[in-house]
C-alpha cells in the first residue's frame, strides 16, 4: 500500500480585518510591473466600497466582477483564460479570488489553465496536470464548501460535472478573515454551512476513514453543532466559528472522501443546475437509510434555523433527464466506494437512485 503525498495551502492568514493585509502579502509575488494581479470578485461586492476599496489595485492589475449565480464551467474557465491572454502583456503575477465557493474554484481552474495547454474539460479527474499553476490566493466571503483548502476545483463541462484533483490545484495562499462573511443572506448561510456538515457526515461515516480525517472531522462536527443547534454566539463568534469549521470539514474530507448526498447532488446540480449548497440539503433531507444520526441532526438543525427545503424538482423530469443525472452520479465511483464499501454496485443500482430522486 502507499500513501498520498498531499500538497496543502502554503500559507494562511486568520483574523479579522487580515483581509487589510492584502497588499502586503501579494506585492512581494510581482513579477513585473507588466504582469498584472487578476483579480476575480463576485459581483455581489459590485459598488461596495468596504470591501473593494481595499483591493490593491496597481499597474497594470484587473479586477473582474463574476457572478456566482451558476456555478463555474469548463467554457467559463477557458473563455477567462483567453481573455486574460490577450489583455495582459506578460503572464498574470497572479489570480487573486475574492467571494464564495464558486469564486475559489474560478480562480483556482483559470492560475491552472494559464500554465497549461488546451481546454479545462481535458482536465477533469484526477492529477491530469502538468504544469505548475500561476500563484493564487483565495479570500473565502462566505464560508462551508472547504474549498479555501481543497486540492479540487468542481467544474461543470460538456459531459460531466467533476473536479480538477491535482497538486496544484490548492491555494498559494489564502487569508481567513470572518469578518467578509457578515452579510451573507441567512438561507445561504444554512445552505453552504450545511455543505460543510455533510462532509463532516460523509467522512465520518466513511469506509476511507482514518485517523486523519477522523480528527479534522470531528473537529468541524463539534463547531457545527454548536453553530447550527446550540445557537447561543455572537455573530462575530460564529462567523469566526464557521470560517473553521470549514476549513476542518475541507481537511477532513482530503484524506478521505465525500458520499452519497454529493454523488446525488452532483446529478442534480449537472441536469438541473441545482446549487451546490442547496442540492446537497435537498438530497441529504431523504438519506436517513445511509446516514440516520446525520439526517436526525439535519432534521432538527433545519427546524432551529427556520429553513425551508425546496421539493418536488424532479416531479417533471423525463427519462432520458433521469437516465444522465443517475449517469453522472454513479460515474463518481470513490464517492460510493467510500460511502458502501468496494461492492457498493450490488447496493447501489439504477433504480434505487431514481427512487430516491423522485422524492425530492
Ligand atoms: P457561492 O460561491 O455560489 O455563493 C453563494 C451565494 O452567496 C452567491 O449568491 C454569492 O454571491 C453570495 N455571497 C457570497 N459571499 C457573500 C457575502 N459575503 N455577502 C453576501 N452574499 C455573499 O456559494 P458556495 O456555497 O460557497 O459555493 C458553492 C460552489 O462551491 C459550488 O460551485 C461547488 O461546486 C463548489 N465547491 C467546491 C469545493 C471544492 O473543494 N473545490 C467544495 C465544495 C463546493
Ligand atoms: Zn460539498
């Protein structure tokens, strides 16, 4: 047996307020004067000036609003790319990615594509990369996806929706600063915390577990808790709280996996375009089967907050729409195996994925 050499994030700022700190930290990567810092924000920061006043912006640097309303593509990624190519006179100094999960991931796929040839869907799997990527920094603004820390950026392409695993994916840097996460809309706080919990779950539960992932899943198990049913912190707190565990559940599920309710979710999210956060809650709400202790605790977690889960998506769907979200989620073959063991097909069929669909 041999073991995985993982790269992680090598360097992290926590605090609040460190996102003041940016300049500081990125001005020493400058290549040149002429090889810009790109800055890729989510467009709800457009016209906030608490937030985009302190982007450093200097020379030749871009800043580009993205909206976070889909989640990242293959051909998003490859027309960022190109669009860098040509505006800028040298290669970028850097990708700097301020926002959700969906901005990290951008940012993350576009420093990997600058440095190696042809279109991002060839890269979906794992460690299909070459090259190095450009340096990158991720700024977490809301906080549960884990993907500040992970060594995967999801992307959804022509025919599959699957991240690109490799050891340059992770961040050069990344700065934790709670404080960016104050005026995250309350569903969507349930909703990405929510992501995080389930990969707690997931890895916990796991066939993959090790001592590893046990202790950094553990970890954000016990802040979800206290975040999400206990309820007795202070904003400030639990926007300090969450940033951490979601950097736990990330670790946590690093050295193992994730499970049935990101396989499903993934199906739904590629067909539907369901959202990552939300379509994971959608389907975890009808895995008490797989995980009953987890959905027990989802359950009353989702009745504390006062949060709603959307039903009846697939109430419409054709054949032929079940057929490819069934394709995609049994495609994610580690996630099954982690979840049910090596024989998880004897248990996991066609018919049973569909069943359970057509309940949410
Ligand atoms: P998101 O980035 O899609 O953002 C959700 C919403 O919150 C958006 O409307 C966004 O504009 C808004 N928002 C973000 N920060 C805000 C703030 N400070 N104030 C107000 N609004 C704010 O959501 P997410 O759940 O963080 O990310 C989901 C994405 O992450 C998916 O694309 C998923 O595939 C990906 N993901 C990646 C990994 C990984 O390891 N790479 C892991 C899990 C999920
Ligand atoms: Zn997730």
């Amino acid at each position: 047996m041999s073991y995985k050499n993982y790269p992680m994030v090598s360097r992290v700022v926590f605090g609040r307020g460190s996102f003041n700190q940016l300049d500081e930290i990125i001005s020493p990567k400058r290549l040149s004067v002429k090889a810009p810092f790109i800055f890729l924000v989510d467009d709800v920061f457009k016209g906030n000036s608490w937030l985009t006043s302190r982007i450093p912006l200097a020379y030749e640097d871009k800043l580009l609003y993205i909206s976070a309303n889909e989640e990242p593509k293959t051909s998003q990624v490859d027309k960022l790319v190109e669009d860098i190519i040509l505006t800028s006179k040298e290669r970028p100094s850097g990708i700097v990615g301020i926002g959700g999960g969906t901005i990290m991931d951008l940012a993350k796929a576009v420093s990997i594509m600058l440095t190696n040839d042809g279109e991002s869907k060839n890269y979906q799997g794992w460690d299909l990369v070459k090259n190095p990527a450009v340096y990158h920094v991720g700024i977490p603004t809301i906080s549960g996806t884990g993907a500040e820390v992970s060594r995967t950026t999801v992307l959804t392409g022509p025919d599959k929706k699957l991240g690109i695993n490799s050891d340059y994916t992770p961040f050069d840097q990344v700065i934790l600063d709670p404080e960016l996460t104050k005026d995250v809309p309350k569903q969507q706080w349930f909703y990405t915390g929510m992501d995080c919990f389930i990969h707690c779950i997931e890895s916990l539960n796991g066939t993959f577990l090790n001592a590893f992932s046990k202790s950094y899943g553990e970890k954000a198990y016990e802040l979800c808790n206290e975040l999400f049913l206990d309820n007795n912190l202070t904003p400030e707190e639990a926007q300090d709280k969450l940033m951490m565990a979601s950097w736990h559940g990330g670790m946590s599920i690093a050295y193992s996996q994730v499970g049935v309710a990101h396989a499903m979710s993934y199906g739904l999210g590629y067909v539907l375009g369901t959202k990552h956060g939300i379509g994971n809650c959608i389907v975890f709400d009808h895995l008490e089967e797989f995980y009953p202790e987890g959905v027990a605790l989802f359950k009353k977690m989702k009745a504390k907050n006062n949060i709603e889960i959307p039903k009846g998506l697939c109430d419409n769907l054709s054949d032929d729409e079940f057929n490819t979200m069934i394709n995609v989620a049994m495609g994610l073959e580690p996630l099954w195996e982690n979840a049910i063991g090596k024989n998880w097909k004897k248990v996991i069929t066609p018919q049973k994925l569909k069943d359970l669909y057509q309940k949410m």
